[in-house]
C-alpha cells in the first residue's frame, strides 16, 4: 500500500468555471481570527515595502487603495466598503504582470482616472487608464523608456530602479512634470513636460531637463544636505567646494513627496534615503514652484512621532481613512530585510491628517496599516497542514524568516486550528510558537512539513530551516496512529542527513517516488533543478541516496529558481500531478506525474480573471511555497501560497472534477503489511476485530468496528513474529488476515 499521506490546505468558493483541466481561483472567503478577533482580509500575501497609490477600480465613485509590494514585485488591490480597506483580488490581474521596483498612479490627463507611472529599464514607463466595461479600467502603454531633453540631445529619463521619483504639476501648468534624482543620487532633476505649451493637450509627452538641478540643494549622505547651491547653472562657492565630494558618491537610493506642507504656498520636500531610518522635510523659502529654494530641513518628521524605519522609509500622501483629506503614509522602500533589522510586521506607517491638505497636521495612528487586518509573519511564510487534533479537518501551520524577541532573532510556527469543519474551515491562531521551536536552536526560514518520514504509515512532523551551522532538516516520530490527535515531543527530533551542497533558499519535499513503502526526498536547487534522494533504509533514522540530479528533466532553469513542490492528485482522475512555485511567483503545474519521463508543462495560465471572464497567468508574490489540500469538501486539493512578504494566499481548485461518485467497500482490509507499530483495518460492516497469535493465543483486546471506517490497532507491545487479525460482523462471521510485525 502507499505509505505517503500528503496532509494541505485549501480554500472555498463554487463549481468548476469552465472545461478548463486545471485551474485556480484566487479566494478571501476563508475565515481567520488572531486573538478572537476576525480578519478582514486574511488572504493577501502579506505586504513589507509597500508604495500605496489611489483609483477608482470598481464602479462606483469612491476611490479605491492599489499597494505595490516592492519586496514580492506584485500589486495588491483593496475596495473602498462601509469605511474599511476590503480586499478584492480580482482587480490585480488587470495590472501589467512585469510592473517592477516602483509605481505610482497620477491622472496626467484630467479624465478623471488614474494613470500608472512605473519603472523600466534606465528610465520609466507611462500607462493611460482606460475606460473598460466591468472592469472599469485598463492599461494602455503610452511610452515606453520615457525620453527627455537634455543638455546634449534626447536622452532617457533616468529614474532610478532604486528611487521613488515625485509625480506631479511641478510648474502648475496644467501637465504632469517629473522630479527625479540624477545618476549621482545627489541632485534632484525637474524635467517639464512641454504637452501643454506645444500642443495644448496633455500627451502626446515633451519632456525637457530644466537647469542643472531643482531646489538649489545637494543631497549627500543621511540627513546631509548642502544649500545655496545655484540650479539655473551659475557657480557658487557651494558647488566650488563639494564639486570633487558630490561626484564620487555614487546613486543609492531616493524618495522624494512634493507637497506644501506648512501652508505657505511653496511646495517642500519630504525626503527618504537608503541609508537613514527618518523622513526629513526639506522647506521652501521662496522663489516659485519651478525654481523652488530649499534652504532648511528638519531632519525628524512629522514633528511629533516621528518616522522612525530601520531602512529606507519612503512616504505617500492618500486618503486612507475616508475624511477627505490626505493622510501620511510611510513604508521601507526595499526588497529585503536589510540585516534583518526591520519589523516587517508593523511597516506600514498611517499618520491621520488632522489639518488639510493646504495646512497638514499628522498625528500617528498606526504602524501595521492593512497589515493588522491580514495573516503577517513577517517575511517568508511557509506553510503545511495537518489534522494535528484528530477532529477530521486540517489545521494551518506557518513558519517564517525570523521574528526578533526577547530571546532575541529567531524563527518560530504558527498554528491556526481549524474550528470549523472540514468543509466550511474557519481558522483560529492558538499559538505563534508551536512546540515552543523558537525558545531552542536559534533557528532562521523555517519550513515545518507533515509527512511519514519513518514509513510506519502515520504522518510525522518536521522542519527545514537554516542555522549558524549550515541547513537543518528534522522531524519528530508521530507516537498517535494516524487519525488521531498527533503524540510528538520535541526530545525526540532526528536529524535527517543533509543532501550534499543543501543550500539555503532550497526546498524539499518528502515523497514516496518509486512506491516501495519508504518516504523518499526531492530537493528543488536555487538554480531551477530538482534533485531525487532515494531512502535506502526506511525506519527511524532513514539514510538518502542521490539518484538523479535532473529529475523528471528539471535542470538548471534560471526562470525556475528556488522551485517548492507537492505532488497531489488535482482533478480526482486518480493520477498525480507535480505543482510547482518559485522564487519569481510562477504556478505551474506538470500532468501525470511520472518519476521516470520528463513532464510536459500544463498552460501556465491557471489562473481564474473575474474581470476577462477567462484563465490567465498571474505573478503570485516573491519566493512561493506551497500546500495542497480539500478545505471545501468537493474532493478537489486547493492550494495555499506562502509568500515573501510574509502571508498567506488561496487558490479555490477549480479544474474539471474527475472524481468517481463513491461505492461501498465489499471487502475486509488490514494495512500495512509488514506493519511497524500499527496496523489499520477496514471492514465491510460494523463489529469487532482482534489480533491472535499463531498459536491461537490472543495477544491484543478487541477493537469495535464501524462500516467502512478506517479503525487502528496498536502493535507495539508485540514483538516481531507473524499475527492473526479476526474481524467479526454482529451474527458471528469472521475474516482472518495474516500479517507480519517488522521493526
């Protein structure tokens, strides 16, 4: 019999949404509750470095909130509904799939919606948003590698992949000009947008450099400004003395908001740096919009709770709480926890606007905006499912990066028991320490997984994570047979040996692959190959052999890096298929799973788009793990996606459901056979069943039956030898099987 026991997750939503072999719809239906109290929106990905932006995106006419994660380089979207952010993930897939390092939204042309400003390369790229039935929007490329006129001839409008530019009617004429930092990252750049001088409208785009700089000031390093510094092109004694300084430091990274913010009708500066953990208001003293002077700053801004951000806080002026006037909003513009230094779960800062957008005043509310409403452990999430209880539904558990504590940086796993059922899960956080993981071992990308590492056919519990010496694979002997409440002990974790050149950022996944009753490994390698570890031994401290280092024709794909995978049954046809996710966001999916061939791909476009009514493909978050499993009982495994950015998303199994209407049992089955520690039976009717030694001895109490109802019998006080199993209906009858008991 096959010994693995895949243990998921899954998700909730309706019918199969076309003939369509395999597909998934993203859901948020699903409930979840920390500390007893329900999440509004549990199922987004998580969100770290967030650059917030507002629209319109459904059709009526309150605007709408649009983050782009920077650190998953993928666009959530959240509806504006009775005064709270509502998730609604439908409207991602209307973004371009490539949006990248920064986007801004900003109506350049005064139709009323918002158009996309965002990166490419060595410069930026335009979208119009245009009118489109249901959807309400989409993305029309207006330029691409946006070009401008410098001092020698057209060149790209550089914005760097590192910055946040500013976005705005710089010279209040009526068309969107940009303000950006030069090659150097020390000067700010005005390039004014000609649309409106030239043609009287607001495309097609005329951008020309104006002077040598904006603001009369140099940037240099944190909190390091030089004033007096003449932008129109003449030389000061400013620019004479840090000419030689200015042109050795290279671009690091910038953002900048232009906005009044003292009410004196001169636009300021709120500046952020890569290198500082504060937001600085850089202040207007005269002169107009076009040629602003900066000549002051104040290094801690707002004045009262001031931005205080491990790593390149960046700012943004929205509406977030429904009065009309526009918040502060400040999050880390990065990719990475640098150092691991950031609390990742409270970095999205929301400052209430008190005042008005002519005269601001900030008070701080919050420093998990959104995130408070969402599953978040910080960075990494990983997660497994298991009925852990015994109750008959599956139970979530999620492991991260790290978390930094009392006992200081350390990793640790989520529990989320499921108490709902098994086909309406609602689920609870009991504990953010399982098994109190982080109080041992300093442990960092903690992977926990369920599987029947010691092929005794009960599900083990066990973990991937770095350590200070190298990767660490373990797992703990499940004492319980299996459907019942699990019996581990942290005393007892094994160690597994590690596969040679194990990495950190690399995945594996315990599978039965050449069916023999012993759970064998797959390693999915940071460069896109898949690795197969034979167990040669099976039992408790089961040893691996490399067998194949392309299996099933996974070689070194750079477009396939850092692959997590689970093999599971998608559309009930009683044959395997191979999911994968990786490191760029990418499902795929490989049918009829086959250890000894290459698989063949299946459309990547898996998918469901509400909006285009059809399959599509869709950029999930950054560095993707996954689980499967049935969360609504149709009998189709869903998928649950740890993201990066430290949550969580569901994907309703929505493929065409193969699966054969159920018939009742009409013979007697006993399992596994040898059998370890315990022993399972089945039977076609309700009675009793017992163990007999070969001398006619009975050697273990009888057991009650239930028809066709999977009943353990525990072997372990039995030493090695040949048994009897009898199992006997209500009028006296009885089946006999043999078995043997190995250890």
């Amino acid at each position: 019999m096959k010994k693995w026991y895949f243990f998921c997750f899954l998700l909730g939503v309706t019918t199969p949404l076309s003939a369509q072999e395999f597909g998934f719809k993203l859901d948020n239906s699903v409930e979840v509750a920390i500390d007893n109290k329900p999440l509004l929106n549990p199922w987004t990905g998580g969100l770290n470095g967030c650059q917030l932006s507002t629209m319109r995106l459904d059709a009526d006419s309150v605007d709408d909130l649009v983050v782009f994660d920077r650190s998953a380089g993928r666009v959530l979207t959240f509806v504006a509904q009775q005064k709270r952010w509502k998730y609604a993930p439908q409207y991602e897939m209307a973004f371009p799939a490539d949006v990248a390092n920064w986007m801004l939204l900003v109506d350049y042309d005064r139709d009323g919606r918002k158009d996309m400003f965002t990166y490419a390369l060595q410069g930026l790229r335009i979208f119009r948003n245009v009118a489109n039935g249901e959807a309400g929007f989409r993305w029309q490329l207006i330029q691409d590698n946006v070009r401008t006129e410098g001092f020698s001839g057209s060149v790209n409008l550089l914005v760097a992949a590192s910055d946040v530019p500013a976005i705005t009617d710089v010279d209040g004429d009526g068309d969107v000009d940009v303000l950006t930092f030069d090659q150097s990252g020390n000067f700010v750049e005005f390039h004014k947008n000609l649309s409106i001088e030239k043609t009287g409208k607001n495309d097609p785009f005329s951008f020309k450099r104006m002077g040598l700089c904006w603001g009369n000031f140099i940037k240099e390093h944190c909190n390091d400004f030089r004033f007096g510094f003449d932008c129109s092109g003449g030389n000061t004694n400013g620019r004479a003395a840090r000419q030689g300084e200015t042109e050795r430091i290279l671009h690091a990274g910038n953002a900048i908001l232009v906005q009044d913010f003292n009410g004196d009708g001169r636009r300021d500066v709120l500046f952020g740096h890569i290198s500082c953990t504060n937001i600085a208001l850089l202040k207007n003293a005269g002169g107009n919009d076009t040629n602003a002077n900066i000549n002051s700053f104040e290094a801690n801004f707002p004045v009262k709770n001031p931005v205080d951000i491990v790593v390149f806080p960046a700012p943004y002026l929205e509406d977030v709480d429904f009065d009309g006037v526009k918040d502060l909003l400040v999050s880390p513009n990065t990719s990475g926890n640098e150092k691991n230094e950031m609390n990742l779960q409270q970095s999205i800062w929301m400052y209430k606007n008190a005042g008005s957008d002519k005269l601001p005043s900030f008070d701080l509310q919050q420093k998990d905006f959104l995130q408070d409403q969402t599953i978040d452990v910080g960075e990494n999430a990983a997660p497994a499912l298991a009925d852990y209880d015994g109750d008959g539904d599956l139970d979530l558990f999620v492991g991260n990066q790290s978390l930094r504590g009392s006992a200081g940086l350390r990793a640790n796993v989520s529990l989320y028991h499921n108490a709902g059922t098994a086909n309406k899960p609602r689920f609870e956080r009991r504990t953010d320490d399982y098994l109190g993981l982080s109080q041992g071992t300093q442990l960092f990308n903690l992977k926990p997984f369920f599987a029947d590492v010691n092929s005794d056919g009960t599900p083990d519990y066990g973990w991937v994570a770095n350590t200070f010496r190298g990767m660490e694979i373990r797992y703990i002997p499940n004492q319980a047979a299996r459907g019942r409440a699990f019996l581990l002990d942290l005393k007892d974790s094994i160690q597994l040996p590690r596969p040679e050149r194990l990495a950190n950022g690399e995945n594996v996944l315990f599978y039965d692959v050449d069916a023999d009753g012993k759970t064998d490994m797959l390693l999915g390698k940071n460069f896109g190959s898949v690795q197969y570890y034979r167990n040669t031994t099976g039992g408790n401290r089961p040893k691996y052999e490399l067998r194949n280092e392309t299996f099933a024709g996974f070689d070194v794909d750079f477009n396939n890096r850092s692959p997590a995978l689970t093999v599971v049954d998608l559309n009930g046809d009683q044959k395997k298929e191979l999911v994968t996710v990786n490191y760029d966001g990418q499902l795929r999916v490989f049918g009829n799973f086959d250890p000894e061939k290459s698989l063949q791909k299946v459309d990547s476009n898996l998918v469901f788009s509400e909006l285009d009514n059809k399959f599509k493909f869709s950029r999930l978050g950054g560095s993707l793990q996954v689980a499967a499993g049935d969360l609504d009982g149709d009998k189709l495994p869903d998928l649950i996606l740890g993201t990066n950015a430290g949550g969580l998303r569901l994907l309703k199994n929505v493929s065409a459901n193969k699966n054969q209407p159920e018939t009742t049992a009409d013979i007697a089955l006993v399992y596994p056979n040898p059998a370890s520690r315990f022993v399972y039976v089945r039977a076609p009717f309700d009675g009793t069943a017992g163990v007999w030694g070969v001398a006619g001895q009975r050697v273990a109490a009888d057991v009650v039956l239930g028809v066709n109802a999977e009943t353990s019998i525990d072997l372990s006080s039995l030493p090695q030898g040949i048994y009897l199993v009898r199992l006997t209906d209500g009028q006296g009858q009885s089946i006999v099987r043999k078995i043997l008991v190995l250890r």
